[in-house]
C-alpha cells in the first residue's frame, strides 16, 4: 500500500518537500509491523529513486492487528491506517490518505 502526505517536510538535510509519498511494506510475522519509505513523489519511487531521509517521521510502525482484523476483509487497510495514525502526529490530523492506485498506474 502507499500513502499520500498532504504536508510540507523537511528531509534530514534540510530540503522542503511538498505532499510526499510514503510506500508501506507490511510484514505480518509475530509481531506484525510495516516499513515506510518517503519519496518525493510517486513518480520518484517509481523510477527507482532514493527514498528521503525524514526522521521526524517513522520508519517502521507496529500495525497491531488482532485477530479479527487479521481474518476480516480491510486487512490492508487496517495495516495502512496503523500507519497513518503515527505519521499524523507529525503531520497533523487529516493530512494523509491511502494512495490504492496500481504501483505502476
């Protein structure tokens, strides 16, 4: 999944970036967590550029998915949304969307 940041950042070396990209890998072993990796754009992650160094936002969230959401329809979603509750207490609430258009899309 990826999602749309509808903020403005700056990287570790002190660039502005305006509505990143953040692809999420989501790992569902024991203690279930995803990785997110910044871009500048979809179009950068898609071309194969490095992602943006941000610290202030997190790199690896702990998803908690139970059970019930594990064998329920929003899998995904719910994973993603984990994921967004985090980066939104940088970003500020209501600022990031799930971006479900195909990767190569």
């Amino acid at each position: 999944m990826a999602i749309n940041i509808n903020a403005t950042l700056t990287t570790d070396e002190g660039f502005e970036v305006t509505n990143p990209w953040a692809y999420v890998d989501i790992y569902l072993i024991g203690d279930n967590w995803a990785n997110v990796r910044y871009y500048k754009s979809k179009s950068d992650y898609q071309q194969g550029f490095q992602p943006l160094n941000i610290s202030t936002l997190p790199s690896r969230v702990s998803t908690d998915i139970d059970n019930s959401k594990f064998w329920g329809t929003q899998l995904a979603d719910d994973c993603t949304n984990s994921v967004i509750a985090v980066i939104e207490q940088t970003t500020g609430a209501g600022t990031c969307t799930i971006d479900k258009t195909p990767l190569d899309a």
